[in-house]
C-alpha cells in the first residue's frame, strides 16, 4: 500500500535535547511537508521541500530544521531553540503540480517535559 | 496571512440523518479546497475537492458546495454513521501553501 509512515507516534524528551522525527513516503510524490498542530488551531506550516536537496521555511521555522536527501524522506529536527516544542506534527506529502491534494501521514506526538 | 475559519466547532447529529459542515474563506483569489477528515489522534484523510470553477461536487455520501460569491464552502454528509465521527476541516490553496481551518467536532448520536 502506498502511504506515509510517520515514527515514532509517541516520543518524549527533555527540555534541551534535539529530537528528529522520521517521515517516509512511498507515493513518489516530490513535494514534502510539515506541519504542527496544536489544539484550537488549524495546521501551521513549518517547512516544505519540492525537489531532493532543496527546502522552503514555513511560518514557523524557527527552531526546527529538515533535510531532503532522498525523494522518499524528509526528516524533522526539533531543536533546543524551539521554546514551545510540545505539540502532534505531522508529515504531508504531494504532486508539484498545482491543485494537488496533501496526503497525511498518522502524526507524531511529541512531549517535551 | 490568510484565514479560514469555521462556523460551528462542534455539531452533533442523528444516525442517518445529513450533516451540513460549513466553512468561510478569506481570499477570493483561492482557486482549489479540500475538505479533511481528522480522527483522534490520526493524520487528516482527504475527504473531496473543488476547484473554483466548479460550484458543487459530489462523492459517495459526500457533498461540496462552493459559493465564490460570499467566499464560503460547506460539505455536505448524507445518512450520517457513526463512523462519521471526526473533526473536519477545510482547506484553502493560497498563493503558495495550504491554509487550514480549526476544524469542527462532527459527534453522531446513535
């Protein structure tokens, strides 16, 4: 089955630790995402990435970081300078052309203590 | 930045009968929007879309009424199930990026 696979689902950290959250596609798309998502507010975008080794900064980047090494993956880092870093990300991917649908992935939980 | 808001955060509906999901856009020049489907603690399945050109499209059980006029899009379920039990929201093709709404709490009552 084609999809996104996004892990771990639950991850924990402590305050000051860098932490990457995994995401994979299988849908051959070349556009990649992330979003965060917190209660009471719609999905707020953090980067994106079109093409292997090229990437955009969203509304919210500070404090996060990506890489786009393969077509298949784009890794998230959530970084000590992120202040408020608690929250359920999630990963997204699409066809370039315009008015292309984003596909999800399951999310990923995190919880910084 | 863009907004895209909704109504009603939270509807509660009959088994079987219709759910109208409404949702308001900010920027006329939007040409394409989706409609998602977020169950707890899962990442949000496409449901349908449109673009501008179109003022309804349908799918199975599902509509999507798109009104340029007044900037607003609803979505229609038909015969509501339980399995319908979701947050959804709609989302708006900006200039470059996706704007999403804070999405509305669809409960069925069996």
């Amino acid at each position: 089955d084609g999809g996104i696979t996004q892990s771990p689902k639950y991850l924990f950290r402590k305050e000051g630790q860098n932490v990457t959250l995994s995401c994979e596609q299988n849908l051959n798309h070349d556009a990649m995402y992330w979003y965060r998502q917190d209660p009471g507010q719609g999905l707020r975008l953090i980067y994106y990435s079109q093409i292997v080794n090229d990437f955009q900064k969203g509304d919210i980047a500070e404090g996060y970081s990506v890489s786009r090494e393969k077509k298949e993956s784009f890794p998230l880092t959530v970084t000590s300078a992120q202040k408020n870093p608690t929250a359920f990300y999630l990963c997204a991917s699409s066809l370039v052309s315009y008015n292309s649908p984003l596909h999800f992935g399951n999310g990923t939980r995190l919880t910084v203590t | 930045g863009e907004s895209v808001g909704l109504h009603l955060p939270t509807l509660s509906v009959q088994e079987g009968d219709n759910s109208i999901i409404n949702c308001a856009y900010s920027n006329s020049a939007s040409d394409y929007f989706i409609w998602y489907k977020q169950e707890s603690g899962k990442g949000p399945q496409f449901i349908i879309d449109i673009r501008s050109n179109m003022d309804k499209r349908q799918g199975q059980r599902v509509t999507v009424l798109l009104n340029k006029t007044v900037k607003h899009l609803s979505l229609q379920i038909a015969a509501t199930q339980p399995g319908d039990s979701a947050v959804y929201f709609c989302a708006e093709l900006g200039f470059n990026q996706f704007y999403f709404g804070t999405g509305t709490s669809l409960t069925v009552i069996p």
